[in-house]
C-alpha cells in the first residue's frame, strides 16, 4: 500500500480494510527498527502489534500521514525504553537472588515459618487482646491502637502485658520469636 493523507483520513473514519493494508505495509520495516532499539524479534513483534493496535483506537485524532508516523515512531521508542528498563530491573532482581540465592530462600522460608509460628499463637488469645497485638505487629502505637478500638490506652497497655505473659509461654521454645514480639510489643 502507498499509505498517503488519503488513507490515514479514511482509516480516521474506521476503514479497517485502509488499516489492514497500512498494517501490512507497514509491520516489516517497523519490526526491523524495533529489533535495534531491544534486541529481540519476538519483543520487537509484540511491541509493533501493541503500537499499531494503540494507534487504531486513536486513529481519529490523526488526519494527515506525517502525523501518524510520527506517533507510532514515539510510541514505539516508549516502549522498547520501558521494556529495556523493565529488563535491566528483573535481570539486576535475578542476578541478586543468584547470587544470593541460599540466603535469599532461607531468609524467605525462615520469614513464612516465622509468621505461621506466631498466627498459630495468636489464634488462643481472646479476640480484642488478639486485635490489639495484630495492631500492634502491623505497627500502630499504644495511642493509635486505643483511639482504633475505642477503649483507653491503659486498657491498650494492660491487655498487651497479658497476650506477651501468654505467648512468652507458648512460644518458650522459638527464642527468636519471643524476641521479634518483645520488639513489637512492648514499644
């Protein structure tokens, strides 16, 4: 297709066989220009179809060729930038977990046992005393918690000695939790 004014004005007015013929003529030469800029065919495809799908759902606002050229060409550098960023991100993500790879599932496993330790304690403790210690766990302050429930601060104070005695208990065995709750608890 010879894309011209013409053509662009019609593809304005929904021609999808116009569109069809630009679409034809046009994917080749701007898949080849996208695969410089990221590198990949597969992406540069993708990116291309996304570009020209982007562009029909506009195409109103464009009467004249130089224009839609235009968009397509900026529209198409936006998002080959944003992937190449998207993929230094998730490559420096992976190159981290990698690299670091023992520690980071150990760290990941010891964190979600951590927290089944501590839901499965909380579970016995009466439900306003176990409110105030989520509360607490989840950061909020003696004041906040009392203002939160509605009740005084020193019922607040009280009702946390009593879960930590319970817990202390409970978890007697998880030193390390006992710890990270005496952190949290008793701010």
């Amino acid at each position: 297709m010879y894309a011209s004014d013409k053509k662009i004005k019609l593809i304005a007015k929904g021609s999808i066989e116009t569109f069809r013929e630009l679409y034809d003529s046009l994917f080749p030469s701007l898949v080849s220009f996208t695969v410089q800029l990221v590198k990949d065919t597969d992406e540069a495809s993708d990116i291309v179809q996304e570009t020209l799908l982007v562009y029909w759902n506009k195409r109103n606002e464009f009467k004249k060729l130089d224009g839609v050229k235009a968009f397509i060409y900026a529209v198409i550098k936006n998002s080959g930038l944003n992937y190449l960023r998207s993929k230094k991100v998730h490559s420096k993500h992976l190159m981290f977990i990698e690299n670091n790879e023992t520690y980071y599932f150990k760290d990941k496993i010891i964190e979600e046992e951590t927290i089944s330790i501590i839901k499965n304690a909380l579970k016995d403790l009466p439900p306003r005393t176990k409110n105030i210690i989520e509360l607490s766990m989840n950061g909020a302050t003696n004041v906040t918690i009392a203002e939160t429930l509605d009740i005084s601060i020193n019922t607040v104070k009280t009702l946390k000695l009593r879960a930590y005695r319970i817990l202390r208990e409970k978890l007697k065995n998880h030193v390390y939790i006992l710890l990270l709750l005496s952190v949290l608890l008793l701010k």
